[in-house]
C-alpha cells in the first residue's frame, strides 16, 4: 500500500506534524490551508486511521501520526539534501578529510586553490587530527596520517616521506656545533618516545635521558623551538616556509626515518567519485 501513497500527501502532513499547525504548513509549502488540510485527510483516508488529533487550539498527534512523523522526515531531509547538490546544474559532492595537523599547514594549506580549481564541484571540509584517528566513527572518507601505511582495515596511499630533522631557533642552533651539544639542551617530544633515540644513533652517539615537555603534534612542538622553549625533532619538509623567512634553523643535515605521510580510507568503503578525485589530485601533486 505504501508504494501507492501520494507524495504531496506526504509531505503536507511531514510539514503539519512539524509545526504542529496547517497554517504554518501551507506557508511553508506555498499552498492554501484548505490544501494542507485535504491532502492530510487524503494521506488518513489511504491509511485508514487518523494521524492529527483536531483540538480547539491547534492540532495534536495520534500515536500513529507520531510513528509516521520521524521516518518521513528523515526521508524527506536525506531527499533535499541530495537535491541541494544539484544546485547550479552541477553535481556537488560534499568531502570530508581528516588531516593531520602538521600537513594540512605545512603542506596541503597551500595547495588547496588548486584542488579546487580542478574540482570545483567538490565541496571539501578538512577536520585536523593529531594521527590517533577513527575513519568510521568520526565520519571521515579519507584521512591523512603519518606512520608506515599500515592501519587495519584500511588502504593507503603514499604522499611525502618527512624524515625527521633538528629543528630550533636560530639562536638556539648557533650555540650547537656537535649533536653531542644537544645535552645542554631541553629536548621537545613527540608522544613517539623513540624518534629522539633512534636519531641519536645515527648521529653515531649514546642517547641522552630526555625529559623534556610532550606534544601530540609536531606543528605545535616546532612552534615552542620557535619561541625558545627547547630543540624540536619534526619532518623537515613541512616548515620550509618558516626555514626559509628565518624564524627555524636547521641545527644538523642528520635526519631519521620514522614514517611518510599517506591518504588512508576505509577497504570496506566504496570509493565515490570526490574521494577518487582527491586521491588522483593528492597523489599528483604529491608526485611533483
């Protein structure tokens, strides 16, 4: 029976049950009240039963009015919301990226008007992350994280190797002429507590007891080395601009490889087409 239902019946009673109101209704929808009033005793007629309690002040819901009300609000929300894309004669399709901090400033920020002159139908919302991230429960398609591109359940692809270098004030790096100098120094941390040890290493010397203040992202641990605060270990390549103005120094040409950064989504999800455009688009410029 349900198939059969009319449309217009429909939605006059969504719209009544909202407002509570066949005036408010008819407003809404653009139609006379005696309209709204008709198809709502059309829609009860084809159910057989009644879905408006008529009351001297206004209306009230049935128990059946108020089980139908949800569901076709719903349907008809989810409805508008893909007609909305359509707006211009143009599909839009809305995509979300969780994207660790550090790259999104570092990197992708400046890169953004390109994307969008190349997909000007895709309509991007970027949500930051300090890479301990959950895809499916916060209602990312994609995400950008850094790591070794090997997260269960999900495929990746990778963007830009970020080998770790030491990073610091100028002031702070013109007082270290060995890495053995380091020991004067507070060490900033990330929560990986091994990146410091493992560059240590390979600078050829014991690693130091290091103690210093913790962050759970790198652009706001180089931010702190910036202002003085103590000597950062963070992906070179994504503070280059603040290298080159002179804010950061390079205090040594060691680096360390912990990770790459890598767009991660779900094996389980299909791919839509603004997910496939952001990886085509991401990997290419990532490529060049």
């Amino acid at each position: 029976m349900g198939r059969y239902l009319p449309l217009n019946a429909l939605r006059a009673f969504e719209s009544a049950a909202r407002h509570l109101s066949f005036t408010r209704a008819a407003r809404e929808l653009n139609v006379t009240q005696a309209a709204v009033s008709q198809q709502v005793r059309v829609l009860e007629e084809r159910l057989g039963t009644a879905l408006f309690k008529r009351l001297p002040r206004g209306l009230g819901m049935t128990d059946e009015g108020l089980a139908l009300m949800p569901v076709l609000s719903d349907a008809f929300g989810r409805i508008d919301a893909v007609l909305r894309q359509f707006e211009g004669g143009h599909f839009h399709e809305v995509l979300t990226v969780g994207v660790v901090g550090t790259f999104a400033v570092g990197w992708l920020m400046p890169r953004l008007n390109r994307f969008r002159a190349a997909h000007p139908f895709v309509e991007l919302r970027l949500l930051t992350h300090n890479n301990l991230v959950d895809v499916a429960a916060e209602g990312f398609d994609c995400a950008i994280r850094f790591g070794d591109g090997t997260w269960p359940g999900m495929q990746a692809a990778a963007l830009v190797a970020a080998p770790l270098g030491v990073l610091c004030a100028p002031e702070v790096a013109a007082r270290l002429r060995t890495p053995r100098d380091l020991g004067n120094e507070t060490l900033l941390r990330s929560y990986r507590v091994d990146e410091w040890t493992r560059w240590f290493t390979a600078a050829g010397i014991e690693a130091r007891a290091i103690r210093g203040p913790v962050f759970d992202s790198s652009r706001l641990m180089v931010e702190a080395a910036m202002q003085g605060a103590g000597v950062a270990l963070a992906p070179v390549c994504m503070f280059e601009r603040e290298l080159h103005a002179g804010r950061l120094a390079r205090a040594f040409d060691i680096e360390v490889d912990t990770g790459s950064y890598w767009l991660t989504w779900l094996k389980s999800k299909r791919m839509t087409p603004a997910m496939q455009a952001f990886k085509s688009w991401i990997v290419d410029q990532a490529g060049t």
